[in-house]
C-alpha cells in the first residue's frame, strides 16, 4: 500500500518509511504538499531496472508485433497551396 508522508514526518521516521517500502511498498515523500521523492525497496528497484529493455525489444514484444501494416511511402504529387482568407 503506498503511503504519503510529509518530508519533516519522513525524516523523523525514517526507519518506519523504510520498513514500510520493503513491507508494503512505495512510499511518497511530499514537501509542502507537492510529491518530490519516492522510497522504494531494493527488491523493487532492482526489478525496474531489470525490466529496462531497448526500444526495439518493446516493439518486438508487442501484441502488435505480427500485423501485416502497410509501410511503404505514399509516392503522391504534393497537394496545392490553399490560401486561407
């Protein structure tokens, strides 16, 4: 569960906001009222960089991978000028 703190909570509590990160996940850090930081655990950080890939193994793993899309460049006369009055 995330949890929201107020960045003076945060620093006296540190501790907790760090067992809260491993236990129960991300936890938000505002300062006057605005999120600026998240404690996340190792666990989860390590995760998201694992998960980092190129861009074109993202389009490879897409479902849309397989479709059969016409890329072939549109070889038309450019269209006349229109003037807007």
């Amino acid at each position: 569960m995330v949890q929201t703190w107020q960045l003076q909570e945060a620093k006296n509590k540190f501790s907790r906001v760090v067992e809260n990160a491993v236990s129960r996940g991300p936890q938000i850090i505002t300062k006057r009222g605005v999120e600026v930081a998240i404690v996340i655990s190792c666990e989860e950080y390590q995760r998201l960089l694992v998960s980092k890939g190129s861009l074109s193994e993202f389009f490879r793993q897409s479902p849309l991978a397989d479709l059969d899309i016409d890329l072939t460049r549109d070889t038309s006369e450019v269209r006349q000028d229109i003037e807007l009055s």
